[in-house]
C-alpha cells in the first residue's frame, strides 16, 4: 500500500499544516460542503471519518477474498482466514498485544457487555473450576469512575443486579478531575473489578491509568479499561499499561463501523466462559453439551465481521505509518488552541479540569443558550459538533450541567477547523441575544 503520508521515514516530531493538508486529501468526505459552507468536522468523538484506503480496503476484500473464514476448506476460503488473521495481527500489533489475546466484537459496547456477561456466567456456574476467579456474588464489589461513558457503566450496573455484587464508584469533583484521593478507600479488599476510561469522551482528559491498576493489583481485582477514546488518538501499548482488559472500537479510529475489539491477557480469556454461543467456536458438540475453543474463538460464535476486521487493520496501519505521537502532539496543539481560544470568549464555560492533559476535546457550556441551540448555531455555519449528555449523564449531572457542545478532533483536523468553530462560539450568545 502505498505510504499515507507520501514520505516513507517519519522526519518530524509533529504534524504540520503541510502534512495534515495533505492527509486530508485522503478523506473523501472532507471535501463536502454542508449547507454550502466547507464542512468543519469537529465530532470524530463520536465517529471518525475514512480515509480512502480503508474504503478500498473494505472492498477488496469482498472483490478479492469473500469466502467464509474458519470453515471451508477450499483454497478461496483459507486465504481468507489469512487475511482475517492476518488484520487480528496487525490490529493486536498496533495496540502491543499478542494476536490470540484480541477478540473481535462489533464495537466497544459489546467488548464490556461480552466481559460482563462472561463473569455473569461465571458467577451462575458456568465454565468450572478454572472459571472461579471471575464469578461475583454478594459481599464482592465493581468499582467504575463517575466519568464513565454508559457503555462502561451499564454492563457493570447489571452483573451487579445479576450476581448481587455491589456497585461502587469513584466520584469525580465539581471540574471533573477523578478524585483519586479518595480511590484508596473505595477499592479495597472487596474489590472485583475495577473498570475506567483511559480517556473521558466528555472531557477529553487522561485518567492515570497506572494509579488505578496499582490500587485494583494492591487488592487482586481485575482491571478494565475504555480505551475508547484513547487507542485512536494516543500511542497505546496495553502491556505497558499492565491492564487485564482492554476494549476500543474500530470506527473511531479511522476503520469501519460495525467492528472493535476486546483485548484479554491469555490466560484470563482462556478461563473465561463465552458469553455468545454457537458455530464456530466449539471443538465437541453433543446433544447434551459443548466444548469450547481457546480464546479468542471461543468469543467468536457465528459469522465474523470479516471485510470490517480487515479494513480496520488497513486503518492501524495507516495510523501506525502516520506515527501515533505525532498525532497526539498535533491534537495536544490542537486542545491547547481550542481551549485558549474558548477561555476569550466571554459567557462560555469550559467543562473539566484546568491543567488536566488532554486530547483535543472541549466540552463547552454556554450561558444562556441551550446546547441543542449551539449545534444548530453551529451546524447553519458549516461546524458539525456532538451537543447532548454525550452517554454519560453521571458525569454532566457532577459537573451541574444536564447537555454540553463537544467538539473533538482528528489527525485531519486544521488549526483553520478550529478557529472557525472558534469564530462560530463567539457568535451563538450574539445571535440568541444573550449577554453583550
Ligand atoms: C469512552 C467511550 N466508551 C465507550 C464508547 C462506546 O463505543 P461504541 O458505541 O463504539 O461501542 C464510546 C463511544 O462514544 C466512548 O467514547
């Protein structure tokens, strides 16, 4: 594939506008206009836009590969479980796991889920012995952060209400800093699982990831970690992190929807009972019970999302030869840009702490207009951003907000993006006839 940033070595610590220009070249959908205005991208929060070679890579695979993987036994179908385990390698590379250790699952949501309901089942039996570890009954306690996103929340909420365990959390202060101090009490010898964001979708702040992995290790639960919004914006080695298990999602990362992962350590995973079952993730089948393959096709039953798993690894790839600490550092630049900009503007509130490190995320509260009102401002001027409790309504409610405006970035996003998303905020109290 020919290199993404049209230059083989990586000769600059940091994007430049050149460079970002020249990516942008990339993403067809950029080059829309919205209402007649060029189209101001600012919610890659939610979902990123693709690059072409992921377009192209998605559809190569059905021109080239189509067969299904894992099952038949003609040469058509072999060489497509390579290259369906030939993208687990690259996406498991690009995140420092081994390949056995990620599971494919459709997105984020269902990697949590698909880790809940396993520890659910372990808890109702299933899985034996070796499943013990992971069962969770009364007395035992989850402890999430008050910052989550729902998707790392509500799974825990049920294996909770399944199992009888208890949920706990560790509440945040009225800026939305995680109030670490007060971590020490809440995990204790109790403690189960310890599951938190590795960066806030609201916010756009890093949580310290090793302080939370010391506590849960100090007390022998497991930690699980959203990466989310931190695998397709910052360099991510999820040993390094020393976590049990990781869960992100494809289409915020460049790659298609409909694809993400769960990354398990081994033998944890090989332990666990699945949570789905059914083809292709069995050894022995009787009319009365199964055996299970080892991780990760035991999480695997059914059909495979196989043209997303590819066209994903297309996406790390690509990420990879852009080089993941040059988009941090552009972001970072980017954050820094957005948040001094919106310091100048009088009547909005940005949300979260002051010197917290950040992705180039802003959630902004503007006085007297309701978000809904500022993404439509917004939107009439051609800047697309996220306006609502952005599934994560604990923390807006600590932050005393019911909604925010989120505007968030890419590698695609110019310093231009957000001075117009600048210029745009500046003018929404003006036009309400709010304030000055
Ligand atoms: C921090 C975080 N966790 C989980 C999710 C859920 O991701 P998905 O909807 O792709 O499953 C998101 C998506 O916004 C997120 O930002």
């Amino acid at each position: 594939m020919e290199s993404p940033t049209g230059h083989s070595t990586i000769e600059h610590q940091r994007l430049t506008d050149a460079e970002v220009a020249r990516l942008r070249a990339d993403f067809p959908l950029l080059g829309r206009a919205m209402g007649g205005k060029p189209l101001v991208y600012l919610d890659s929060g939610a979902t990123s836009q693709k690059p072409r070679c992921v377009l192209d890579s998605e559809q190569h695979y059905y021109e080239r590969f189509n067969a299904a993987v894992h099952r038949g036994a003609h040469s058509l179908a072999v060489e497509a479980t390579e290259v369906f385990e030939d993208a687990r390698t690259t996406v498991s590379r690009f995140v420092g796991a081994d390949t056995d250790e990620l599971v494919w699952t459709s997105n984020a949501t269902e990697a949590l889920n698909l880790l809940a309901y396993s520890f659910s089942n372990a808890s109702a039996g299933l899985g034996g012995p070796a499943a013990g570890r992971f069962a969770l009954g009364p007395g035992d306690e989850i402890v999430v952060t008050e910052l989550e996103h729902h998707a790392n929340l509500i799974p825990w909420q049920e294996l909770a209400r399944r199992t009888g365990a208890r949920l706990r959390y560790i509440p945040v202060d009225a800026h939305g800093a995680l109030r670490l101090d007060l971590a020490e009490d809440i995990v204790g010898p109790r403690t189960r699982i310890l599951a938190f964001a590795h960066v806030t979708n609201v916010l756009g702040t890093v949580l310290d990831v090793a302080a939370l992995v010391a506590l849960a290790r100090r007390v022998g639960a497991l930690t699980v970690l959203d990466a989310c919004q931190s695998v397709p914006h910052l360099p991510v080695d999820v040993k390094a992190l020393g976590v049990d298990f990781m869960a992100f999602s494809g289409h915020k990362m460049l790659g298609p929807t409909g694809i993400g992962a769960l990354y398990g350590r081994r033998e944890l995973l090989n332990a666990m009972p699945p949570f789905l079952t059914g083809g292709s993730m069995i050894t022995t089948v009787t009319m009365e019970s199964a055996e299970y393959l080892p991780a990760p096709a035991r999480f695997e039953a059914g059909t495979q999302r196989v043209s997303q798993a590819v066209a994903l690894a297309t996406a790390a790839d690509y990420l990879a030869e852009v080089g993941m600490d040059r988009i941090a550092s552009w972001e970072r630049n980017l954050g820094r840009r957005m948040a001094d900009g919106l310091a100048s503007i009088p009547g909005i509130r940005v949300l979260g702490p002051d010197r917290a490190e950040r992705i180039g995320t802003a959630a902004i509260d503007v006085e007297g207009v309701h978000p809904h009102d500022v993404g439509q401002f917004l939107d009439s001027r051609g800047v697309a951003v996220r306006v609502g409790h952005h599934c994560a309504q604990p923390l807006h409610r600590a932050l005393g907000v019911t909604a925010s405006t989120r505007a968030s970035t890419y590698l695609y996003t110019t310093e231009g993006d957000v001075d117009a998303f600048l210029d745009a905020v500046a003018g929404v109290r003006g036009f309400f006839g709010v304030g000055a």
